[in-house]
C-alpha cells in the first residue's frame, strides 16, 4: 500500500502519507498515473506530509512539486533524504 503520493510525473519529491522511519522503504504511487510508482528507502525520519527525496538534488536546483518549483536547494539533498525547510528555501513567499 502506499505512503506517500507523488503529484506529478515532473516531480522531484515524494509526500509522505504516513509518519516514516529512518531506513524504511516507501511506496510513492503517481496521482496522475496510479500504475506507476516508485519505491524510495528513507535517509531520514520524515513526519506525515513531508516531502521525500525522488532523486539527488544539487544545491542551487530548484525542486518541483505538482511540476512547478517550489523552492531552492540549500543544500545537497540525497534520494531518500527529508526535504523541508532545513534544506529548501521556499520560492513561492520570497521576493
């Protein structure tokens, strides 16, 4: 079953649909494609509707939810690492 929802096949992210441990492996299913899904082991504990590493992410990049960025890396993010406010700067308030 999964625990975390990928919104759109543009995504860099995973949202964790449950509270997940360090080390589990999760099953993110695609809301625009229920058949595709990716299957991601956690660098972190990452709490209930926290985001979720697809990929390596470089510092700089710009990271995509719903196919539309989000915010900016801070920092070198790895597949499977909590993505939150310690390692993204949002782009949606800033100016």
């Amino acid at each position: 079953m999964p625990r975390g929802l990928i919104h759109s096949e543009k995504d860099d992210v995973c949202v964790a649909t449950t509270d997940v441990k360090k080390g589990e492996e999760v099953l993110c299913a695609y809301l625009e494609n229920n058949s595709k899904h990716e299957i991601i082991k956690t660098l972190d504990d990452v709490p209930l509707g926290h985001k979720i590493a697809l990929r390596d992410i470089r510092q700089g990049e710009k990271v995509l939810k719903y196919g539309r960025p989000i915010g900016v890396a801070t920092t070198n993010i790895s597949k499977g690492q909590h993505v939150h406010i310690h390692n993204l700067k949002s782009i949606r308030w800033s100016k």
